[in-house]
C-alpha cells in the first residue's frame, strides 16, 4: 500500500478551491506511483464525473510527468457508466440489466403516452405541445429514479380541496403516468437510461461493498448529488486503497456558518454528502499535492468562501473582515485586497459586447507564449457568440457548447423545407431555399447563379403570389417587356418550375391537412435530396459532417421511432422539427487552439487556465430560474421526497465559486439581456458588498471595453456631408408630373435619382401591400362607378360601390386574410360614397375621372412642361371646374397646401384654368377638394383647401408662379439637388433615396452650416 492511501478507511481528501483540481490530482498520483514501476499508475482507477473531465486529467498527467510518455490510469466518467468497459466487464454487473431505451424513442413514446391521455389532462394537444409535456414528464421521471423515490403512494395525498382543479388533473394524469410507463418500457424490453445508470451504480456499490477492490481507486471532483452515487462514494472511500476527492469543501467556514448552509449554497452538496457518509468536515484532508504556500490563491478562497456564505451568516460580515485582516497582521497584508488581486469585473451594456469583451480577453492571453485561457458559460448562445467573434481573429476554441443543429447548413435547409410545405409561395421561404448553399436543383453554379438571380428579381420581390400558376403567369407577361434581355424570364420561369416540382411532393404526405410524422420526415429528406441533387443527381455534402449526420439520425428517427405519435399538420410538424432540433448539439469538429477553451460550468469544475473568463453572471442566467414544471407545485415535490429547485441554485454556486477562485479571472456581466435591462449574479452583488465593507472596490478592466467598443469603430470617422450634387442643366428634367414638382419642393435629390439618374427602388419579398392595394382600388372603384353611371345614381349605389371596390381591392393583390376586414369597411365607405355621389351631382354637374392634363411654361433654361391625371373633375352648371382628389390616408393639411409643399390639386387648378385639359375648355376653378375614404368613422371625409372662385383663382395663380420660381431656380447649373430641403418633413416622409443620401448621418452629426 502506498504511503498516500495508509492506514484505515475511510479516505476523504480535499483540493481547495483556488488549487488547479486536475493537475493537483494527477500530480498526487503521479508522484505516489510512479517510484513503484511504470504500471503502477497504469492499475490505478479514477473515476471523474464528465467524459470532458476525464480528458483533462489524462493531459494534466502528461503534465505531471514533464512531457514524457505516460500510461494513465484507467479514467472514467461516473455520468457515463456502460458495461463493456472497465470497472465494468461483459456479462458481470449487466448481465440482469436490459438495455437502455433510445432518448428519441424514450420521447416519441412519451408523447405517445401524453396524446393518448389528452382527456385525462382536459387539453386538445397538437404534436408540438405533447412534446412539450412530454419532456416535462420525462424529467419528472428521470427525477424520481435519480433521487429512488416511488411517487406512487405519495400522490393520493398531494392535492387538498382549496387548490385549483389543474392540480387535481395532474395529479390524476401522473398516477396513470407512473403505470403506463414502466408497463410500456416492459413491453419494449428497455428501461429508462437514468434507471439504468442507477442501477449500474447500486450494483457497483454492492459488489464494491461485498468485495472491495485491491488496488487503487479514486473517486475525484463529484459531490455526489445522486443518492446512488453517493453511496457508491461511501463505498470508494471505504476500500483498501481507495479515496475520494472533494472539489474545494470550505474548511475555513465558521461551524455556526457551516450549521447554516443549506440548499443554494456552494457547500450544500458536499454538506449533505458528508452527512450521508459520516463524515464530519474535519475529517476531510488536505490533497498533499495541495499542500503549498499559494498565499494569494489561499486569500482569494476565503473572500469568495466568505462572500458565499449563508444569508443567515451575513449578519456579521464586518466582524469577519476584522478578522481576516487581523489574520494577515502576521503577513503585514490586507487579505482583502491580496485576494482580489488578479480579480476584476467588466460590466458590458449587452450580449454582443459581452461576447466581444470575452474574446478580446482570449485572444490577448494567446499573445504570451503558453497561456491559457478559458471561458465558462453556462449560456450556450453566448459561448457561441465568443466562438463567432474569435473566428474574425482566426481563432478556434474548442467548446463543449458544440454547435446548435438548427443552425448548421443542413438543419437550416430541414427547417426552411418544413416551413415552406405549410407556405410554399412565401417569397422569403424560397429566397432562402433558393440561395441556400446546399441547393442545386440539378443545374451546375454558373446556370443556377443566373436561374435564381432571374427569379429572384422578376419574379418574388413585389407583393406574394398566391399560386405557383399566379408566379408563372406574374413571369409570362414580363416576357414582352423590352427592358428585361432575351433569356432571363425563361431562365426564371424553369428555376420557378423547378422549385415547385421539389416543393409540391411535401404535400404527399397529407390527408385532410394531417401526417404522421414518420411520413412527413421522409417526404422531407427525399425532398432536401431533390434539392442538393446537382447534375449529376449527387447530393453532395447534404449529409455530411457533424451536423449532416446528427440530422440524418434525428430524421432516421422520427421515421423509425415516431410511430406512436399524434398527427401533424404542416405547421405543426415545422414546430414540432423546430423544437427538436433546438434540443440537439453537434461538436463542430475542426481544429481548434490548443491553449483556449469554452467550457459549460460543470467542465470548468475541474479544469483550470491561467486565464478564466466567468461569463453570464445575470440572475436568470447564473443561477438560471428555476424551471416551471407543469405537473407538481414546490410543496408538491417537497411532499414526494424530490429536491427542490433551491438545490440547482446551490450546485450553480458551487462552480461560480471553484472558477472564481482561479488565479486570473474576469467576472463578465451584461447591463442587458435581449433588450431588456438585467440584474447582476446575486453572487457579484455579495462580493461586490464584502468589498465595499472592506473599503475596497473591486478591479475593473475599462481598457478591455474601450478595445470592444472601438473595434470596429472607425478610426478616422467625418461625417458625410449633406448631398448636392449638380448635374449639367441639359441633363435636368423639363417634363414632370405635379407629384414629382411635390418631391422636387421638398426633397430635390430624390429627383435627381429618379429622374436623372434613373434608379429606381426595388420591391421588397412579400411587400405589404395594404396600403397601396387600398389607394389604388379606391380609384379603381370611382372610376368605373363614374364610367358605369355617369348622370344617374342608382338606387342600389351603394352595393354596386362596394362590389366594385372588393373586386379592385382583389385585383391590386389584397391578401385574402386581410379581405375579410376590408370587406366591412368597405361597406361603410360604399354607404358614404353613394351619398357623396346623390349630394354632388344634384345640380347636374358632369363627371370626369382620369384625365390627363398639361402645361407649358417659359422658364430660363426653355420650355419647361407640367402634367397631371386628376382623379375627378366635376364641371358645374356655372361654369367651375371642381377638382377632387381620392385618399385612403390622411390628406395633406390647410398649412402644407398654402406653403406650397403639396402643390397637387393647386397646379392641377392651374392647368385647367389655362385650358391644360383640351376636352374641358378654361373653365373658372372650382373646389379643390380631398376625399378622405377609410371605411372607419366616419367613413368618409370631405377637406376643401380652396372653396371655388377668388380663393381658388389664387391658390392656383400662387401655385403656378411658384412653379416659375422653383424651375428657374433649377435652371441654374449652380442650383444643387440637396437632399431634404423641407427638413420638417423628415420624419412623416420617408424618401427611397434616404439611405443613398445618408440623411440620419448629416442630419444627426451637427456640421451642417446654417441648418
């Protein structure tokens, strides 16, 4: 026997928080074994608590061993028992054991049981939602066999008469539940995976017990939450050569703050172990390998230890500062501040800068030859975050996050085809798919370049076609249009086809809008296979890597495993593929750097760099919120003997409190969390509080958030100027409608970019078209009212108004859903209109809709021509010419017509009144009116700007000289396009040509001369 493991059991050992816990440990057993023969170290077995734990220790005795070739011990993780391997043998421990169920079969099954008791739990459950219960049962399950609690007796008794009936449902729901199962696992032949492994652990103990093993055996860094493995520690302990070893117990804790530790502390596990085993605390020993003179990393411990310690403890915090300063009168050091040294808190403004931060840290550490450096996250998107930003550098680290499956190439293509069997004519759904870079459809790159870049603007930008024979047709009558080239609809119109052949088979599947989820996983592979099949018909890397093949298992299974599950409708089993894919991550693969590391909280237990970045210390996020459980209130669980969530809180704190104590570490938290503010780690809030007690700020790196903030900032920043560009005066327009004089009047460089320079804005995939679909039926209605009754109004006006109008607002491409409401204002404003039409034409003027009317004026650079399409003109029997003008929004004000910022209606005045309008002679001006038709009340709203006669002569006569004024002012090859020269109307008009000007850039940056 070693000198190390003498004397009688039970052996428990303890490595201090601030010690690296896997390098003390090898470097233990290295120097123990390595005099008794190289295979000394080889027979020894160690058992850690994580696969990711084990590989730390077989490097940390590379380390130990000064670089040289090692035979490690036999290393274990006690999460991942299976026969086969050592301590286990074929045939020995498992032999009564049946296999483990599959998690995806485990789930599918449990779904199986929830939707079949779906009237038990008064509840209608599509496939998504008996998922959702379904993991929740599942982890009720799983609690009941980690913690060996049998429910069935204790649930009878859990629901009194004065708590609400869904308690009394779920009650009764799990008593069925905790029958059906074990009575369906036995049917299957299989048991749940962590009944297994407690059983593995029961069986391992009794033999263990009955037949200790001779050589050496370690348990090392679990705190033996599972009662199972617990006992099975009590056993290691025990034996001839065995130990176990505690990660960081606090053997400073005061014995009145020790009695006090419960749950949520970081000591409460290895409390509760002790107990169960025994074992008084100061009967735990120091590591020998711990055993140094670590002053710094022996003060941090204790300020972390102290700034944990119970709430009930905290009273006195400023006698426990007396003291530890009195304790370091012998060193002449404040133990305070030599225990902060090396600590320091970063506060971020949110996520993204946060994971900036942390990888700024990580890739400065890799500037000294040897460093390490990790980052612990208990929040997997800001791990993954980190790893986005160090890949700008280069920089690979290797996480135990791994990747989201839903994120990688194919299970975003997976994700999008579900959806688009709900949605095929979604234009963002097939942009997406279209440009998806496992896409082919049977074409090589260069066809398939030009093929989707044809569809893509002719044919899915613009408002959303129903049908895929509305697209084709959409496409057909671009094919005379002189301004697209020879080609490029045909290649639109094959790549259309081509999409809807791939697509259309995912509706096989279904039968009165339902599937079985096995029929709908298959019709989605072979529909991904159509669409990564090049010309060849390979489908390429669709089923490659990591994640191709984590998706080919998730599909394979819900092919093969999903049999009982519920039916699902299209959108549903997008849902229900969503939420199963957000459950699975895949190892990224690849090479990462040897000296930098992401790590979950539990894995940085056991590790250690010489830099750690602790990250997420937001309550919510470290310690995360207790999760809801749909099934047992917390005096419930209390009832059956389950733990608490207070527990989840305490093991939380236990790791923040080992990582904490590195040598160099970097507490990293968030002022907000998605756009919402957030509140600190109520562990930084109590060591924040110690050191403000001691008189001591904590350390901070404001350098760090000034290299974060100023990364992408640039250098050298002026802002732009506001825009004036001067085109020659040949090249300036001496043609425009009085909407375009209106843009001129308050925006001159959007006429320069549409008039003269010729660009035009391109629609947007699946344009709401609302608004437009609304204004332009509106006049399609008036106007074939007034061509279908142009003396007469009917005595039935306002249903033929109405009909009129739905029939425009289906032809302008209203969305059927969107049909239903504007089918009842309708109604109202078809009421509205026919009285409007009875009172306006009761003297016998005529109506005109649609006319196109012009002038000429003499200007300094030439004749300069205005036009104009007046909705309405009504001649009266006294001679005036009445000029309406139809708005499905709000008309522009008294103030903004007088101005001249709205010069429609006015210069269409003008026109008239100097014969502009060649069929309707110079009448006198008449009214210049809006129309406000909405439908809502009121309806409809008449808003005269001029009334006929002086007032309306002069508006026009005011609105036409200062045309005069405005084209001889841009006439001058001096006078510049400037962008927004009526500022006040930045905000309720919004130009196109905004962001070509940079409006927020100029507008917002203070430099422009006399604004």
């Amino acid at each position: 026997m070693i000198a190390l493991l003498a004397g009688e059991g039970p052996r428990w050992f303890n490595i201090p928080a601030h010690r690296p816990f896997v390098h003390d440990l090898a470097r233990g057993l290295f120097d123990a074994l390595s005099p008794l023969g190289p295979e000394a170290l080889s027979q020894a077995v160690v058992l850690t608590p994580t696969r990711r734990g084990a590989r730390a220790l077989a490097d940390a005795f590379i380390a130990a061993a000064g670089g040289r070739a090692v035979l490690p011990p036999q290393i274990r993780p006690l999460g991942d028992l299976d026969e086969g391997e050592p301590p286990f043998e074929p045939g020995d421990l498992a032999i009564d054991l049946p296999a483990a169920i599959e998690p995806l079969r485990r789930r599918f099954e449990l779904i199986a049981l929830v939707k079949g008791h779906e009237k038990e739990l008064k509840r209608e459950l599509d496939a998504s939602a008996a998922l959702e219960l379904a993991d929740a049962l599942g982890s009720f399950l799983d609690s009941l066999q980690i913690e060996e609690v049998s429910a069935r007796d204790g649930l009878a008794d859990l629901v009194s008469a004065d708590l609400a009936e869904h308690w009394r449902v779920s009650r009764e729901f799990l008593e069925t539940a905790l029958t059906a199962w074990p009575a369906r696992l036995h049917e299957l032949g299989v048991v749940d995976v962590s009944q297994r492994r407690v059983a593995l652990l029961r069986a391992l103990a009794e033999s263990w017990d009955r037949r200790p093993p001779e050589g050496i055996l370690i348990a090392a860094g679990s705190t033996g939450t599972a009662p199972a493995t617990a006992d099975l520690l009590t056993v290691i302990a025990r034996a001839p050569q065995g130990a176990v070893i505690l990660p960081g117990l606090d053997e400073s804790l005061a014995d009145k703050a020790w009695a006090q530790v419960g749950e949520q502390h970081p000591q409460g596990a290895m409390k509760r172990l002790l107990t169960r085993a025994g074992i008084a605390r100061r009967g735990v020993l120091l590591w020998p390998a711990s055993d140094t003179l670590d002053t710094a990393g022996r003060w941090r411990r204790r300020v972390i230890n102290e700034a944990l310690r119970p709430a009930e403890a905290t009273a006195d915090w400023l006698t426990v500062i007396e003291t530890l300063r009195a304790e370091g009168q012998a060193e002449e050091i404040d133990p305070i501040a030599e225990g902060l040294k090396g600590l320091s808190v970063v506060t971020a403004r949110g996520e993204e800068e946060a994971a900036t931060v942390a990888a700024l840290l990580l890739r400065e550490a890799l500037e000294v030859p040897g460093r390490t450096a990790a980052l612990v996250a208990p929040d997997q998107t800001l791990a993954r975050r980190v790893a986005a930003k160090l890949a700008r550098w280069g920089v690979g680290a290797d996480s135990s996050a791994g990747s989201a499956l839903a994120g990688c190439r194919c299970g975003v293509l997976a994700a999008l085809v579900a959806k688009a069997a709900d949605d095929p004519l979604d234009p963002v759904t097939l942009l997406a798919i279209a440009k998806h870079p496992l896409v082919r459809l049977g074409a090589d790159l260069e066809t398939l370049d030009r093929r989707r870049a044809a569809l893509e603007l002719h044919g899915l930008r613009g408002p959303r076609k129903t049908t895929w024979a509305a697209l084709e047709a959409h496409l057909r009558r671009k094919t005379s249009d002189a301004r697209i080239e020879p080609g490029v609809v045909e290649d639109a119109l094959a790549f259309a086809g081509q999409l809807r052949d791939a697509l259309t088979r995912l509706q096989a599947p279904y039968t009165d809008d339902e599937a079985r989820p096995a029929e709908a996983a298959r019709t989605l592979a072979e529909t991904m296979e159509a669409l990564a099949a090049d010309e060849t018909g390979d489908t390429g890397d669709l089923w490659a890597g990591h994640g191709g093949e984590a998706l080919g298992r998730l599909l394979s299974g819900l092919m093969s495993e999903s049999d009982g599950s519920p039916a699902v409708s299209r959108r549903g089993f997008a849902d229900l593929l969503s939420r199963l894919m957000s459950g699975e991550s895949i190892r990224s693969g690849g090479a990462t750097h040897p000296r930098l590391r992401i790590l979950g909280a539990i894995e940085a237990r056991l590790t250690r760099a010489d830099r750690l970045i602790v990250a997420g210390l937001e309550e919510g996020v470290w310690p995360q919120g207790a999760a809801l459980d749909p099934f047992l209130s917390r005096p419930m669980r209390e009832a059956l003997g389950l733990p608490p969530p207070e527990r989840r809180v305490g093991l939380a704190a236990h790791d923040f409190a080992q990582a904490a104590c590195a040598p160099e570490v970097i507490l990293l938290h968030s002022e907000r969390r998605e756009g919402a503010p957030a509140v600190k780690s109520r562990w930084l809030w109590r060591l924040e509080t110690l050191a403000r007690g001691a008189g001591i700020d904590l350390p901070t790196r404001p350098e760090i958030l000034d290299w974060a903030r100023s990364l992408d900032a640039a250098t050298d920043y002026t802002p732009a100027k506001r825009p004036a560009p001067r085109p020659p005066v040949a090249d300036r327009p001496r043609d425009m409608a009085v909407t375009r004089v209106e843009a001129l009047t308050r925006d001159p460089y959007a006429v320069w970019a549409r008039d003269i320079l010729r660009l035009y804005p391109l629609e947007r995939p699946d344009e709401a078209v609302e608004a437009r679909a609304r204004g332009t039926a509106i006049h399609k209605a008036f106007e074939r009212f007034a061509e279908a009754h142009p003396v007469e109004v009917p005595s039935d006006a306002a249903a033929i108004f109405e009909a009129m109008y739905v029939t425009a607002l289906e032809e302008a491409g209203m969305p059927h859903e969107a049909l239903a409401r504007e089918s009842a204002l309708a109604r109202e404003a078809a009421q509205w209109v026919a009285d409007l039409e009875r009172r306006r034409r009761a003297d016998g003027r005529t109506i005109h809709v649609e006319l196109k009317g012009e002038l000429e004026i003499n200007a300094p650079g030439g004749l300069f021509k205005v036009n104009a399409r007046a909705d309405r003109i009504e001649i009266s029997p006294e001679g005036y010419g009445h000029i309406l003008d139809y708005k499905t929004g709000k008309a522009p004000s008294q103030k903004v017509v007088d101005t001249g910022f709205s010069p429609q209606l006015t210069l269409t005045a003008a026109i008239l009144a100097y014969g502009g309008f060649p069929t309707l002679g110079r009448p006198m001006p008449g009214d210049l009116t809006y129309l406000e038709v909405t439908g809502r009340k009121p309806a409809g709203r008449e808003e005269t700007r001029a009334a006929a006669g002086e007032e309306s002569e002069a508006a026009a006569r005011t609105a036409l000289d200062g045309l005069g004024k405005l084209v001889a002012r841009f006439d001058d090859p001096a006078q510049p396009y400037l962008s927004r020269s009526a500022p006040q109307f930045v905000k309720t008009h919004i130009s196109d040509y905004d962001h070509l000007a940079r409006v927020f850039e100029w507008s917002t940056s203070g430099d422009e001369e006399g604004e």
